[in-house]
C-alpha cells in the first residue's frame, strides 16, 4: 500500500466529502496518469489513503526507496518540502493541485496497535512540457520524539531536492532544525544532493550560519532570503531552485580544509584562475544578465569580467558606487553592526547588484542585468553555486 502514494500501483480510492454535482476522478492503471474532470473549473480531486505500518513508519518508507529510488538519477523528480511551521507547503501543494488539475493525494501513516496517525504525507504532480512530471510532496508529521524527524528524513532523503522552508520560527528552534539536518545528512542512508533552505528576508546572520555548517562532501547546501508574500512566491523560490540545480551538471560541495589550513576570519589565498573562470561560466548563463564581475570591496576595482566594452565600462562604474554605498552604510552604522551582504540599486532599465563573499571581507561579485528580463531569485542561488568555485 506503500507504493500507492509514490504512483507505482493503482491506488486504493477512499472517496472524500463532495457535493453531489462534483464529478469524480478515476485512476488509471498508473496512479500518475489521472482523467480529470472537465466541468468544474477547479478540478482538484482529493484522494485518501489509510496505510497501516507495524514497526517505524520511516523504516517502511526507507525500505520502500531503496526498490523504487535506489538511483536518483534513473528515479523520476521528485522534490520535499520541509515546514515545521506548517505555514507554506499545504497552501504551496493545494495551489499546484488546483493550477495543473492534478490530484491532491494524501498517505495516512497509522501505528497498527493504536491507529494513532503518525504522519500525513501530501503529493502532488506538476506536469512540464519538456521534462517528465515532478512529484512534490509534503510531510506533515503527527509523531513526537525521534520518530518525528525520521519520517521527515525518511522522505527527503529519497529526493533529488529538499526545500526547507523556516518560517514563523523562534532562533532556538531554527537552530535545532538546522542540526537536525545536518545529523540527517551525515547518515548513510541519505541520498538527496541538494538542501535549499528558504529564509524570510532580513536573516542574513542565519544564512551566513547555515552555509558555514559542515554539511557532507555529497549534500549541496543553500540558503535564499525571498519574501514569502504568497504560496506561489513560495514555489517560485522553490521553483527557481530547481531549476538552478538541474542546470548545474553535478552538485558543488564545499571544499574540507586542508591539513595546517588557516582557520576562518584570515584573508585567503588569491583566487584561482580555473575558479574564476567557472564562476564566470555558471553565472553568464542566467536570463537578463548583461555583465558580471568580481570586485575589490575596499577599492571597487574590477579583478575579473566577462564583459567587454560599454558593458565593461557601466559595470566598472556600477562597482566602484556599491563598494562606496558599501563603505558609507559601514561607516554609518553602530560598531557592532554587521556590514551590507547585498546591495541592489536600480537605474531605471537596469539593476545592479553587489553581494560580498562569505569566505573573506574584502572580494564579492557584481551584476548588471536587465530589470525587465532578469530573475534576480535566479541570480541569487547561482551567485550561491560560484561562492563555492571561490571559497
């Protein structure tokens, strides 16, 4: 009953409420290829199921993945999103339901001996027209205790992306999240190669703390400040993400430090040229891009350009006024404060963002791009993927 949900069987129906004039949605053999009704213009059908497990609920579904997702890379795409707040991802799986017409299915995880609910985990199908459909699910987690993250674990580690999303979260719980992770991450049995975490704008000190965590060489970790003013912002991100990491040919993994390194806080090593020159590919290829560079921060001279020309020249200049808007904030602001991760200006067709690099305080990347055209979320994760060339 267990592959009903992941689309390898023809589910069991277990028909919800509706109206009497609703019609109903049949399964075909295979449960990701629904005849959906054609009257309503809302036509997401609701399917439930009722799944009894004897021992550990993340064990069944573990064992479940290990026949049917040993092989991301042969395993359809499938994407979990995590929200302990349970603010974001039910709204974010109703909306692709109702937008694509697909159904909204719901696994019910009971404990045999008391038919507790352990856990409801949602999916939906998001088809695309050049791809195969992506699977997006949900787990809402009923449990307590240790079984209470290893379902959660038991799920994303079977995807080829983990959306965390933190939202009205006090700092000791986002902390404890994020090293919950983290421990999941370093278990054997975890597979997903990317680990996006979605924060509130305004939480640069919590990203910076989330890319500095020792996440394996296989996991690529990133973390995005987007405003969540809606479930479809919220799925653009998540969206935007996905997007950024299936154009990279394999995950970026951070660099171990190597024997007699020195620690953090001391100026690096200069840049390499192969490093450089990757960054510059990755980037260049994001849509309303018209140049891209890294820069001195303390002078706002250009080290490196992809651009040439009148585009070299507005980038140039660009530069050395964010370093100077950089500066002039620092000097500003109390001693303690920290300094400016980002700066975006816009000049009327055309933007210009600064963003420092975490690994030392005085280079950082700057784009110029095209306000009508550009995808500044886009943008973002893909300055993320250079950071790790350059760190």
């Amino acid at each position: 009953m267990l592959r009903t949900l992941f689309g390898e069987l023809a589910p069991r129906l277990m028909p919800g409420t509706r109206s009497p004039d609703e019609p109903v949605a049949y399964a075909s053999a295979d449960a990701d290829a629904v005849a959906t009704p054609q009257v309503r213009a809302r036509p997401r059908v609701e399917r439930g199921v009722d799944v009894v497990v004897d021992a550990s609920a993340a064990v069944a579904i573990r064992t479940h993945f290990a026949t049917t997702r040993a092989d991301l890379g042969a395993a359809g795409a499938m994407i979990t999103l995590l929200d302990p707040s349970h603010l974001w991802a039910p709204q974010v799986l109703a909306a692709l339901s109702t937008a694509a017409g697909q159904p909204l299915e719901r696994l019910n995880l009971r404990e045999r001996g008391t038919l507790r609910t352990l856990a409801v985990i949602e999916r939906t199908t998001v088809p695309r027209h050049d791809a195969a459909p992506l699977k997006v699910y949900h787990p809402d987690v009923r449990a307590t205790g240790p079984d209470q993250e290893a379902i959660a674990s038991a799920l994303a580690e079977g995807s080829h992306l983990t959306a965390v999303i933190v939202g009205a979260m006090q700092p000791p719980a986002v902390l404890a999240l994020v090293q919950a992770i983290l421990d999941a991450t370093r278990q054997p049995e975890w597979r997903c190669p990317w680990l996006v975490f979605l924060l509130p704008p305004g939480a640069p000190a919590l990203r910076q703390r989330i890319l500095t965590q020792p996440w394996p060489a296989h996991v690529r970790a990133a973390a995005m400040c987007e405003p969540m003013a809606g479930a479809s912002a919220v799925w653009n991100t998540v969206l935007t993400a996905w997007e950024a990491a299936t154009a990279s040919p394999r995950p970026l993994v951070a660099r171990e430090p190597a024997p007699g390194a020195e620690p953090r806080g001391v100026e690096p090593a200069p840049l390499s040229p192969q490093g450089v020159q990757r960054a510059l590919q990755l980037v260049s290829r994001t849509d309303g891009l018209l140049a891209f560079g890294v820069v001195n921060l303390g002078c706002g001279d250009l080290l490196c350009t992809d651009a040439v020309g009148e585009a070299r020249d507005e980038l140039a200049r660009s530069a050395a006024a964010l370093c100077a808007a950089r500066q002039a904030h620092a000097a500003a602001s109390p001693p303690d404060s920290p300094t400016p991760d980002e700066l975006l200006i816009t000049m009327g067709p055309r933007q210009a963002l600064l963003r420092s690099l975490p690994a030392t305080s005085s280079t950082g990347f700057v784009a110029l791009v095209d306000r009508s055209q550009a995808n500044l979320a886009l943008l973002r994760f893909r300055l993320l993927e250079a950071e790790r060339y350059l760190a």
